[in-house]
C-alpha cells in the first residue's frame, strides 16, 4: 500500500507549553536580579545553586569585592497596592532577616563553604 502525503492528516498546529502541572497553574515568579547596586555596592551573583545565591559585594569606585553575601532566595506571592498590581517576585533577604537568610562573609572560599552548608 502506497501512502501518498494528500493522504496524511494535516498536521495539528502546535502549542506553547505551559508551567502547568497535574492540572494545577504554577505561579510564574520574576526572578532575582544578578546585577544591582545598593548603599554605596555594586552586588553581582556568581552562583546559584536552586534557591540559594553568592553575591559578590564591590565598593563603587573599587573593582576587587571587598565581601561575599550567601543568600537564600525567597519567593512572595502577587498583591494589590490599591489599584497597582505588584508580582510574584523572588527577593533578596531583608537586614532584619539576615544569619537567618543570607551571610555576608569575607572571602570566595568561605562563600562556596556556607553555600554547600545551606543547600
């Protein structure tokens, strides 16, 4: 039997995937910015590991790191502020969360050492 391609079904047209799992939507999240600047640093991530993070902290005007900060990346959900919509954002730890969350420490080895001990 010979097929020839008129006699091949159309081919469906293709859809985007979607984060959805066992029928339940997964909330998309923004995720952390690896470059940022804050109090007089510059931070750029060097590591992430899942939910885990090393930034590298450098003194504007410097260009040697003067620390490393071990962060475990958090996760918040969407809210309204009265008509604005704010989204589902990682985030970096707040001061009041830090040796909780995140650890700033003075040198790379150190930094790789409290990562593999949060992981």
């Amino acid at each position: 039997m010979t097929i020839s391609p008129l006699s091949l079904p159309s081919p469906k047209k293709k859809t985007r995937s979607t984060a959805e799992a066992g029928g339940k939507k997964s909330k998309p999240y923004k995720t952390l910015a690896t470059f940022f600047c804050k109090d007089g640093f510059t931070f750029r991530q060097i590591v992430r590991e899942g939910n885990a993070a090393i930034y590298e902290q450098v003194l504007k005007g410097r260009s040697n790191p003067s620390a490393y900060e071990v962060v475990i990346i958090r996760k918040r959900e969407a809210f309204k502020i009265g008509n604005r919509s704010i989204e589902a954002a990682e985030y970096y730890p707040k001061s009041d969360e830090w040796g909780s969350y995140g650890w700033t420490v003075k040198n790379r080895e150190d930094a790789f050492a409290k990562l593999r001990e949060v992981v």
